[in-house]
C-alpha cells in the first residue's frame, strides 16, 4: 500500500468472541491502536481496540469482526497506518518501510545494490542488499557500517567490516 505503513500483522482469532491475535511491529508494540483506523490487506478499515498481551502478541478488537470465524478468516492479514499517522523521527533514526528500496554504494561511489528488506532479529537491525546478479547480503544497520543515510536522494553508503562483501574471501 502506498503511503502506508505496515503496523502489524493478525496471527489468529484468540478466544471466541472475534478477538484477534496482533504481532505488532511498532516500536511500542502495544501502541498498534493509537494511529487511527488501520486498513487490512484487503481495503478494509479496522479500529483498533488493544485488549491485553497474550503470547506472541496482543488479544485485539477489530471492528467490524462479530465472531471467531470472522476473525479467523483474517489469519496472515497486514494492517496498515497511513503514513502520515505516524510521528516524525529524530534525524537517526528511519522507518523500515522508507529504508527499502534505497540504493547502496559503497564509500568509493560503487554501487553495492539495493536494500531488500530489513530485518530484527533482536540484536539490532540488518538490511539485507540484494546486489545485481549477486546473492543477498546482510548489513549490520549500524552508523559505523552504514554512516550515511539520504531518503531525499533514495540511497545510503555502506563501509563494510573486511571481508564482508569481498567475493574472493572465502573464509
């Protein structure tokens, strides 16, 4: 969806009564329901009523979702903010959503490829660069391997640990 960002994804009905199961991305994971209205993959518009943490998520209240096959039809379904909803960021700090599709280069000028995904696996943030004709790469997003960032100009410069990205080390 453009313009939108993605805030969470249903995992499942919890309970009988229509509740969903949310795996929230959010930085504040149980802050799913305080942009507004989010929209399902399907066009439809949900209000968001968090109800409490339950393993893996949070148990919500979709509108619009009376009964527990309702809300299992909506198992796999992404939800999604308007991007304006969301609060501006301090300079460094992105938006997963706004890193992919950035072109990469490295500190010479060379182009590296372009930002795939970004993934959270806990210990920080990797941007997986997908090089021309080259298997993916994983990029620590740190501002030691990854020091310049430019949404305007939709790229970023990558300095790369030794090794890291040299085809001939084979280690």
């Amino acid at each position: 969806m453009k313009d939108h960002v993605c805030l969470g994804a249903v995992t499942g009905s919890y309970g009988v009564r229509g509740e969903v199961r949310v795996k929230s991305f959010c930085a504040d994971p149980s802050a799913i329901g305080d942009y507004g209205p989010l929209t399902g993959d399907d066009g439809k518009t949900y209000t968001v009523t968090v109800l409490r943490p339950v393993k893996g998520g949070y148990a919500v209240r979709l509108s619009g979702v009376p009964h527990k096959e309702a809300a299992d039809a909506l198992r796999g379904t992404r939800l999604w903010a308007p991007r304006a909803a969301l609060p501006d960021l301090p300079d460094d700090e992105f938006y997963h959503s706004d890193l992919i599709g950035l072109e990469a280069y490295d500190t010479g000028g060379a182009p590296l490829g372009r930002v795939h995904a970004v993934h959270d696996h806990g210990a920080g943030d990797l941007l997986e660069l997908r090089p021309k004709g080259g298997a993916p790469v994983l990029i620590p997003f740190t501002r030691a391997v990854v020091p310049t960032v430019d949404l305007a100009a939709r790229r970023l410069v990558v300095d790369p640990p030794a090794g890291l990205l040299d085809e001939d080390d084979k280690g």
